[in-house]
C-alpha cells in the first residue's frame, strides 16, 4: 500500500484505518503485533487497538481503534491540555497527562485504553503512518484508506441495490459467463405516446 | 541432559495450586529442571498428575487433581499460541487424560503470571473460581446452576463487569457429571474430551474466571519477532490459506468420504450417501455468516453457523469442524445440515463431548434398530437413522442423566455394564469413543488409537491421511515409526501450547518451533532435543496408565475393526486382519523399547520421571 509521507501542510492525514468487522475472525494479532510494535512488551493488555468480541447474540467481533477525529472529544475533556493534534495523529503528551482518564470515558468509541504499569492512558498514533496491525491482520479486515474512499463500500451497496441488477447468461469461449447489468429506461417515453395515442384513438 | 542449560526467560515462573477443601492457595516455583524436562503444558500435567498418583484414586473424589496447563508459548508473538492443556485421571477411562483447548484461556493465565493452575479437592458449595492477577478468590455461583455454557460465560462477564475477562465454564452436563463432559470457553473453545467438565463438576466449580494482565517474558524478544514475522508472512502466503479460513476443517468431511473413511451409521459403514448435503460446501454457501479464529492465529478455521429457516431456525453456533459434523451428522445418519448444527448447538452449551456423544447416540440407535435393545430400554422412543427429533432429544437426555440418558453418561464402559449385548457396536479404546476417522482402512490408524495413552483420539496420532496418500509400499517398520513420530510430535505441540495445524495442514516446518523455544527461554536446542523431552511424556503417560492397570490386552482397536467389513465406498469389503495388527503392535513396542507386555524401560521410567 502507498505510503504518504507526513507533511506539515494540514494534508498529512489523507489517509483513515477502517475497520471491516465481517472480516474479523477475532485472532487478536494485530493487538499482539501492536503491543510489539509500539511497546516493544509481549502483552496484548497493552495494545492500541483492541477486539471486542459479541456472542450468541449479537454475532460480532471489532476490533476498537482511534479514528483520529478531527474535533476530538478527548482532547476537549482533558484537563492538563495533554491531548494535541499533531500532522492530523491525536497524541497524548505523557508529560502533560495527570492520569485522571477523563479521556478515557469521553472517547465515544471507547478507543483509549490503560493499563496498571502506565500513568498516561493510550492510543493509536498510526505507526508513523505505516500501521502494523494492517500489515498483520490475516483477514484484511483492518485497512488504511485514503480518507476520501471511506463509506465507498456502502456507497457501493446502495448503488447495486438501487440498480435493481438483471443478470443474463453467455458463452465466450465455450465457457459460461455471467453478466449483470442495470436495466436503465429506455424507450418508456416513446411507449407511453404510442399507448396514450391508441387510448385516444379508442 | 538438563545440564548447563539455564532457563532465561519465557516461564511466569510460578505454578498456582488452589485447594478447594481448605480454601487455601500456594504458589509452587517452577524450577529450572522441571521445566527443561517437561517444557509445559502437557508435559507440566503429565508430571504433575503422576506426583498425584495414589492408590484407589476416584477421578470424581477430591483427590483426583486437575491440572490447566498453557503451553510455553502461549500468547507469545508465535502463529497459534493459543492452546491450554487440561490433565487428570478421566471420569471416562479412569487412566491418564489430557484435552486441550485453544481460544484465548490460558493466554490469559499466563498474563496473569502463572504457567498451570493445579485444582486440588472439593469446595464446599457450589462456586466459581475468579483469578484476577495476584488475587484468587473462590466465589458463589450459585446463581449460575444449571446453566448453559454460553449464558454463564455471559452472566460472569456481564457480573465481573469486564468483557476481556476470560472464563472457562461447564455446562449442566459437567454439573450433572457426565463422564465425558466437556470445558467451554469464548462460545466453543472446548476441551472436549475425556471428561474434564465432569472433574471441575465433581469439584463443585462451575466456571474459571481470570484477568490477566502482565508482560509475558521472552529472552530475546528481537529474536522471536523476526522469526514470527516469517513465519506469519510464510502461513500467509500460503496458497491454501484462503480455503482454509473459508471452510476449515469441514472441508474434511468429503475428503474423508472420497478416501472411505468417513463414520457411519455408527461406523457400521465408512462411506456417507447424503455426503454433500452435510459438506464444507453446504456450511459456507447457506450456513455460514463469519470466521472465528483462537489467539493468533492466521488459519480462523472456526466457522460461525446460522440456522436461517426449519424448524431449528435461530439456532446459532460456532461449528461444527469435522469430528462434530461426522460424529453428529453420518454417523447418526443424519443428512440435514441444520440438523448437525443443532447437535452440536445442543452438545456445546450443555457442555458435553460431541464425538463421544454421536458415537454413544448411534450405539444405542444400532442397538434398538437390530433388537438388541426395547422400546422401553431407550424410554420409549423409536429411534431410527437420521430422526434428528430423538436424537435431540437423547442429547438432551444424557446432559440431564434422565432414562436412557443416564446410562449413555456412564460413556461406553458404563453403557456395556449395563447392556453386554451392545459391547461388540461400541467403537472405543480403553472406555474412550474412537474419533471420526475408520480405523478399518489405514493400519497406522488403528495402532495409533490403540497405542493412544487417552484411549481412542484422532489428535494423538493423526496418521491416515499420510498412510493412505503415500503409504501404500511401507513397510511395516515405516507404518509404526509413522505412528510413533506422530505420537511424539503432538506432545510437543500440546508442551509449548501451539496448534498442530499450521504443520499438519499447511506444512509449516516444526524445526521452526525449536527456534521459537530458543528465543523464548535462551535455551538452544534442536527439534530433535524437544522431541526426547516429548516421547518422554509418552514414556510417563504410559507409566501412568500402567499403574492404574492398564495392559498389552487394553492397546487393542474397537472391535467393529476386526469383525465388521465396511459395506459401501472404494473400500467395500474390506476390515482390519488381526494377526496384521498384532504383528505391528509388536514391532510398536519394540520400536518404542517396551517390553512385550508394553512396559518401557527401568532407564526410560527414570528418564521420564515415573519412578
């Protein structure tokens, strides 16, 4: 996957990790493999991104990551001024941090975590914009998106279904093909005349 | 042979021992010679459970201990190190047993700083055991009596207010000690086999629940992140990669058809008609609706299965894999996927073996059908091959020991007390259903579920497939040395607390685990070195069965081997000759350097600990 090298002009983050649960089979390494990569611990208790996993009902597996938000409702809640927003990664300054967690209850996704051997809680920073747990996810189920193509794949499924899609069989070949196609309107005017004038007509 | 060698990283270094008569815990060091030799695990349990030995031992009284061993490996940065051994003396065979689970369980037992939990004794009431790091506590649980597996897991979650916390639970089966009830754990993570439900059961202990959260240690952690990146990047690669996530082990089910192997009608046959209305194919086309995976691991051969429509509609379940399918599905006749998803629904959440269940269920079907068993002696239900209402109903009935059920929770030893006439249809080994896999065809399989030190298990020796492909010119010195390495390279797997897929299905090099153990510990050795240590748990678990009265005459195929031809399928006709098998289980024992009664050795009992 292209990288984009972080700039300072406010354009550094064109680039989303999103999450396609569906995928997720709930193998938990990208938290091992983050753990790793920003901690250098064997401890998915210390991991950035982190699964959550529903049974019987209702049947879902998430793995929880930041989303980077623009107007980051941690950073409105911290006290200490701890939160900043650096080439569009939200940090958090260990220095700052007076460790009170009110980042933690007000992220909506639930996305910052913490662990009893550090007083600062913690986030994803993307990896310096090469996210490992991309990398390392076998199911492809976590991507890192130019920002732009988010929401592409549900826009994908309202135009299929708004196509009302016609399939029709062939041979290329000697070998069977499908084809699916939207049937646009055609002709509906010239129809419509044809029929209104024999109603008339009548 | 442990010596100079010093451990330097990869153990917690502590064994937790938690008495449930007196209430009191210990921490027990892990010691520097105790670990070389027995690595974990497995290895761990096997060790500890023949320190427990004593004479008249009752694996369902207080004295009998269970052990919950991780690997060594578990929750490293390693593909699949997600594996947890439960050992003991089985309520089943009343000899030495071991089944593991995978999941995230023993993961969390080793963050929580220990490498096994030992159980000793009985609590008093009826309870959970809650292990939140440094603290234990044994808790009421009353409130959770009765219930199913999935909702106690639920419940506790819900009650500890925490979703990471882990918890093994049994189901009403284990309460109600059915002799081959299982430990569940995240839905359908279970030590299946050879009753380990029913020792926690006869602890009184409903559920385990633990949080974890220390750093695991690795010597050399630089040193075990390049050999993992590898080795994901080679599982990942792998062609078969992505047939394996989408189907998983179902695809098993028409190879073992294709090869003739595969149980039916309660292995009065090896080849299934409907085979394709139950196959990996019909699973992930209209059943399938997700991927489950255990610590890890990159193959998420887990399937979760949705019954959409019917009359088990809502029926929701992580599984079936092959042995389920099989054991639920052809070998009770059954040809309705949905069906095969409700039994193994049914045997998950009352916590019970799937496969000695099916093989149970189909005995007594077999038996009513050829007369050998009344209307009344099954309750007054008229079973029949595929009925998948009575056979519902017989699963619900074993769970609860009520009728027919309560002797079928006896398992096979029980059922053949009970009913004589039934002992030539029962395929066990030592008291233990024989697995999904004909052991008619492929000689190695047959040895190895005689050999097998838990009775008849697949997953000790998983040799069919490799006879049946390339074996054919073997000679019979090959057959049992297959048989043999087999039977010392699982240990391993279960010692160091990694799935066997990943080499067994994919290939993938085991030399590269002795590397993982090196980087792990400090320690550096060959795979040839952790191979000695696991055929020396063999050498123990087979002291350990010894005493308990084990024989020559106990390593001997279910007889349905020897007297009953398979009937349809490429091998039609053909049964197990006697005298072949003896001869090889002859060559096994001198090949193993066991006597002829099968004893090892005074220098191999010394070796492996025994005496």
């Amino acid at each position: 996957m292209d990288q984009v090298a972080p700039t300072s002009s406010g354009f550094s983050r064109s680039r989303a990790l999103t999450i396609v649960p569906e995928r997720c089979s709930g193998c938990r390494t990208c938290e091992i493999v983050c753990a790793i990569h920003n901690n250098k611990v064997n401890n998915p208790k210390k991991a950035r991104i982190r699964l959550l996993s529903l049974y019987p009902h209702p049947v879902i597996k998430m793995p929880i990551v930041c989303r980077q938000c623009k107007v980051p409702k941690c950073m409105d809640s911290c006290p200490s001024d701890a939160i900043y927003i650096e080439e569009g990664v939200v940090r958090i300054d260990e220095n700052k941090c007076v460790g009170c967690h009110e980042c933690v209850v007000s992220c909506p996704f639930g996305a910052i975590y913490v662990h009893a051997d550090m007083i600062a809680p913690f986030k994803c920073e993307l990896c310096g914009g090469d996210p490992q747990c991309v990398k390392a996810c076998p199911k492809n189920a976590i991507l890192y998106v130019p920002e732009h193509t988010l929401g592409q794949s549900n826009r994908l499924i309202e135009t299929l279904k708004y196509a009302h899609l016609k399939e029709m069989e062939y041979f290329e070949h000697g070998v069977e093909k499908k084809l699916s196609y939207a049937e646009i309107e055609t002709g509906g005017l010239r129809e419509k005349e044809k029929k209104e004038k024999s109603e008339g007509e009548a | 042979m442990t010596d100079g060698k010093k451990i330097k990283g990869g153990y917690l270094g502590n064994i937790l021992h938690i008495d449930l008569t007196d209430r009191k815990f210990w921490l027990e060091e892990v010691g520097e010679d105790f670990a070389l030799k027995y690595i974990g695990g497995r290895g761990f349990g096997a060790k500890i459970v023949m320190d427990n030995l004593r004479e008249g031992l009752d694996p369902l009284g207080p004295e009998n201990i269970i052990v919950i061993a991780p690997g060594m490996l578990s929750g490293l940065y390693v593909p699949a190190s997600g594996k947890t051994s439960f050992v003991s003396i089985s309520p089943l065979t009343g000899i030495y047993a071991d089944s593991n689970m995978g999941g995230m369980f023993g993961v969390e037992i080793r963050q929580a700083g220990y490498d096994a939990l030992v159980i000793h004794g009985r609590a008093s009431e009826f309870s959970y055991i809650w292990i939140d790091d440094d603290e234990v506590q044994i808790r009421d649980a009353s409130k959770y009596k009765g219930k199913m597996s999935t909702a106690t897991e639920r419940e506790l979650k819900e009650d500890l207010q925490d979703e990471e916390v882990k918890v093994a639970t049994i189901g009403p089966a284990g309460e109600n000690l059915v002799r081959f009830a299982c430990v569940n754990s995240e839905w359908s993570r279970n030590a299946g086999r050879t009753g380990m439900g029913a020792i926690l059961g006869s602890k009184n202990i409903k559920a385990i629940a633990v949080r974890g959260t220390k750093d695991l240690p690795a010597y050399d952690l630089d040193k075990l992140i390049e050999l993992s990146d590898r080795a994901y990047k080679t599982l990942h690669d792998h062609p078969m990669m992505k047939f394996w996530q989408e189907e998983g082990l179902m695809s098993v089910i028409d190879y073992a058809n294709t090869l003739g192997i595969i149980p039916t009608r309660n292995f009065s046959d090896a080849h299934f008609e409907d085979v394709d209305r139950i196959n990996g194919e019909v699973m992930t086309s209209r059943y399938k609706i997700g991927d489950s995976a255990c610590y890890s691991c990159p193959m998420a051969c887990g399937n979760i299965c949705l019954v959409k429509s019917g009359k088990y509609a809502g029926t929701v379940t992580e599984g079936p894999e092959y042995e389920s399918a099989a054991m639920l599905g052809s070998n009770v006749g059954i040809n309705d996927f949905s069906a095969v998803l409700r039994g193994n629904y049914l045997c998950d959440e009352l916590g019970m073996d799937t496969i000695s269940s099916g093989s149970l269920v189909a005995t007594v079907i077999e038996g009513y059908e050829r007369g050998l068993l009344s209307l009344a002696d099954v309750d007054g239900i008229a079973l029949s091959w595929g009925d998948d209402s009575s056979i519902m109903k017989l699963l619900e009935k074993i769970a609860n020991r009520d009728g027919i059920g309560d002797v079928l929770a006896e398992g096979a030893n029980g059922v053949i007390e009970k009913f004589p006439q039934l002992k030539p249809l029962i395929s066990q080994v030592k008291g233990m259903d024989q697995s999904a896999y004909d052991g008619r065809v492929g000689v190695t399989m047959a040895l190895a579920y005689a050999t097998s030190d838990i009775g008849a298990h697949h997953a000790r020796a998983w040799t069919i497939a490799k006879e049946l492909e390339v074996g054919a010119d073997w000679t019979l010195e090959e057959k049992v040395d297959l048989v043999i390495y087999h039977q010392t390279v699982r240990p391993l797997f279960d010692m160091l607390g990694v799935c066997r897929l990943p080499w067994i299905e994919l290939g993938f090099d085991e030399n590269t685990y002795a590397e993982f153990y090196a980087a792990a510990t400090g320690v550096e050795v060959t795979l040839d070195d952790l191979l000695k240590r696991s055929n020396a748990i063999y050498n123990l678990t087979r002291a350990i069965n010894m005493r308990l009265g084990v024989t020559r005459s106990d390593d001997h195929p279910p007889e349905r081997t020897f007297n009953d031809p398979i009937k349809t399928g490429p091998h039609a006709g053909e049964h197990m000759d006697r005298n072949l098998f003896e001869q090889l289980l002859e060559i096994y024992y001198q090949r193993r350097g066991w006597d002829k009664d099968g004893r090892p050795s005074d220098e191999q009992l010394h070796e492996c600990g025994a005496l």
